[in-house]
C-alpha cells in the first residue's frame, strides 16, 4: 500500500476521533490503528513518519508518534 494511501486512511480515522474531543484524537487514533491496522500498515505509516510525515494531520502525526514510542519501548 502506498505512503499516500496510508496517510490519507489515517487522516481519516483522525477526523473522526476529533470528533469526539481533540483531547482523545490521537489516543483514539493511535488504539484504531494498532487494533485494526496490518502489521505491515503499521510499519508503512511508521516508515513514512520516520521520512518527515508528509500530509499527516497534527493529531495523527501524535497518534503515530505514540505508536512509535510504544514499539521501541
């Protein structure tokens, strides 16, 4: 699956937590995506945050650092 792709189903996902309070987006983002994404999405997005995080939204872009920081812990 391409970066764009990923980017733009995380985004997605993003605009629906804002919806249920900007406090909860990214850790309501972050919990979709380690639930429900493939391993290999998640690697993908996870790549593509480590090449600069091009058209992340900002509390996607937290969502996926949280991610980050809780594999490498």
């Amino acid at each position: 699956m391409t970066s764009e792709k990923l980017v733009s189903m995380a985004n997605q996902i993003g605009r629906f937590f804002v919806s249920q309070g900007t406090d909860q987006a990214a850790h309501g983002t972050a919990d979709h995506i380690r639930q429900f994404w493939d391993p290999r999405m998640r690697a993908g997005i996870l790549e593509h945050l480590a090449a600069g995080g091009a058209g992340l939204d900002p509390h996607v872009r937290q969502a996926i650092e949280m991610l980050r920081d809780q594999q490498a812990a």
